[in-house]
C-alpha cells in the first residue's frame, strides 16, 4: 500500500487520504469526503507535456461523428436553456466544435482553454451555462476552477459536465480511462453530489458521462 502522507485532495482540502490503486505508470488516492479519486501532483504532466499529447486530438469541427458525441450533452443542455441564453465552453480544447454547435442552436458561446483560447477577459464575464466537456477530469487543481466555474454562472444558471465516472475499486482497475496520462481526477456520482451540495444545485445524470448541475439561486 502507497503511503497518503502529505496529501490534500484537491476539490474539498480534505487531509484523510486513502490509497485507492495504483498500475505502471501511476499511483491514485481517493477521499473519504468528496469521493474525488486524483494523482497525486509529483506524478502529473507539466503544462508542456500536455499540450505535446492535446496537440495529436484531431477534434474537427465538421466531423459528424465528433458532433455526435458532444450531442450527448448538447442536446439535453439546450433544452434546459431559456432563449437567448449564453454561455461558456470551458476547456474548449484544440478544436472548438460544441460552441459553434450551441451557437447555431441560438445560445451564443464564448470558449476558454488555458492552453488553446486563453483569453482572461472571457473569465471575467458571467453566464447562463457553462459546458466542460472531457475537461474535468484534467483539472490539476479542481477545487480552484470548479469555485471559478460557478461564480460565472448567473443565479438558476447550468453547468453541463461530460466526464466519465468512477463506479468502484475493481472497475477502476481495469478502466481505460485512467490510462490517458494527461486524466488526473476522477469523478463519481458521490463527488458530484458533493459539489451539488456545495454549490446549491439540483443535480441530473443523464447519461453515463454527462451530468448536469442547475443552480437553485
């Protein structure tokens, strides 16, 4: 067993730090609070390295069948908006597709990526929704812009999360999704409900990695 000494969990500051896994290339602790399962910070890519695997992500805008999949939250979200509502892609990436898709749906939506649309000025802003697709689960501080994310969000607005979910000890271990050296926190529906109570939303899991987060203020 991997000692937790020294560690923090990096969503809700809790200090009690359970080992959880670990394989080859990594070791992964989970907390007893929020449920969030993370690499700890001495094992995680630096900014440079990231942007080294983001930059081979072939995320074209008129791919039908990438359009597809961000349609799993795109989809849902837009019919929670009221019309005319704007928002946020958080984490855009290298290729924004799910703004231009909400755009055309008539929700106008900025993007924000701190390595690929890093405009300071867009975090200034607040919004009706904020989507964060396959971008959560990058956060090496997700306490920090989680706490961001939602004071841009306007009272009753939506955050929409596309990120996959932990289920257990065992299906951990043999998860593909922890194999991506550049995923460093791992969400369940625990840590969701979590953050729910934190930050006073209602709560909906839609599918087996979207959920949504509506502001009840």
């Amino acid at each position: 067993m991997k000692p937790a000494d020294n560690l923090y969990c990096p969503l809700c500051a809790e200090s009690n730090i359970e080992y959880f896994h670990s394989d080859k290339q990594r070791d992964y602790f989970r907390c007893p609070t929020c449920l969030l399962v993370f690499v700890p910070p001495g094992q995680q890519l630096n900014l440079q390295q990231q942007k080294a695997i983001y930059d081979y992500h072939q995320n074209d805008v008129h791919d039908e069948g990438y359009r597809k999949f961000l349609s799993r939250l795109a989809m849902p979200l837009s019919a929670r908006l009221l019309p005319g509502a704007t928002g946020l892609d958080f984490g855009c990436g290298p290729g924004p597709t799910l703004s231009l898709m909400l755009t055309e749906q008539g929700f106008p939506t900025a993007i924000y990526d701190p390595i690929y649309a890093n405009d300071p000025e867009v975090l200034q802003a607040r919004y009706d929704f904020i989507s964060c697709t396959e971008a959560a689960e990058h956060f090496t501080a997700p306490g920090l812009e989680f706490s961001r994310i939602f004071s841009m969000i306007n009272s009753q607005g939506i955050l929409a999360i596309m990120t996959k979910r932990v289920i257990d000890r065992q299906a951990f271990a043999q998860w593909h999704y922890k194999i991506d050296p550049t995923h460093v926190c791992f969400f369940s529906d625990e840590t969701f409900l979590w953050l729910a109570d934190r930050f006073r939303c209602r709560t909906e899991f839609i599918d087996r990695d979207v959920v949504i987060l509506s502001r009840l203020n």
